[in-house]
C-alpha cells in the first residue's frame, strides 16, 4: 500500500511540476530570454526525474511480487535520484546567475530582448 501511494505522489508531482514548465517554456518562445529556457529546462528534468522514480518504485513493487521481472535496486535508484537532483540545482543556479546583455540603448537591466517588434 505504501509503494502504491508513493507511485502517486510522485507522479502528482511530476504533474504539479509541468505547470511551470510550460509557463516557463512559453515566456521563453515569447520573449527569448535564455534564463527563462533554463528555468524551463529545471522543471522539465524535475518531471522527467519524478516520473522515473515512480517507474523505478513500480518495478521494485512488481519484483517483489514476481522475481523474475527485470528490476531497478534502491542504490540505483539513489544515484539516479542524486544526479538528476545535481542537474536540477545547476540549471536552476544558471537561471539565476545568467547574465543577461546590455539593452539596445546600452542601460543596464533591458536584458535578453527579441529585436524589433
């Protein structure tokens, strides 16, 4: 029951989280400014990390049921886990970090801008 309940939150999540994905992803084609891309770029490997997590936790579950159904360990999982969680934080840092460039008029603060609308 337990497994069960974390396959759903997890996939819950994985939901919840390609709200801002989207939102992020079309600021981004609207307005190209990079730091939008790599926000969007966090939330999308943030759902793609949940939903193979749950994957992960359904094999564990089946394997436990059946033994010879291929299966994925909890240390592989972890790594997993781990990495996935190392990109998320990096993109999200770069999001926050990317310097955007000078305006057409040179004042600070225009950012990244599409050219003449």
């Amino acid at each position: 029951m337990d497994d069960q309940l974390t396959i759903a939150i997890r996939l819950l999540v994985a939901a919840c989280a390609l709200i801002p994905f989207v939102v992020f992803l079309v600021s981004y084609l609207r307005t190209r400014m990079t730091r939008l891309l790599f926000a969007a770029l966090g939330f999308g490997v943030y759902v793609v990390k949940e939903v193979l997590l749950a994957g992960g936790v359904f094999t564990i579950v089946v394997n436990a049921k059946n033994p010879h159904a291929p299966t994925v360990t909890h240390s592989q999982l972890a790594l997993l886990e781990a990495g996935l969680d190392l990109a998320i934080i990096v993109l999200f840092v770069v999001a926050l970090l990317w310097k955007q460039g000078a305006s057409e008029d040179g004042k600070a603060g225009a950012g990244d801008k599409k050219g003449s609308v």
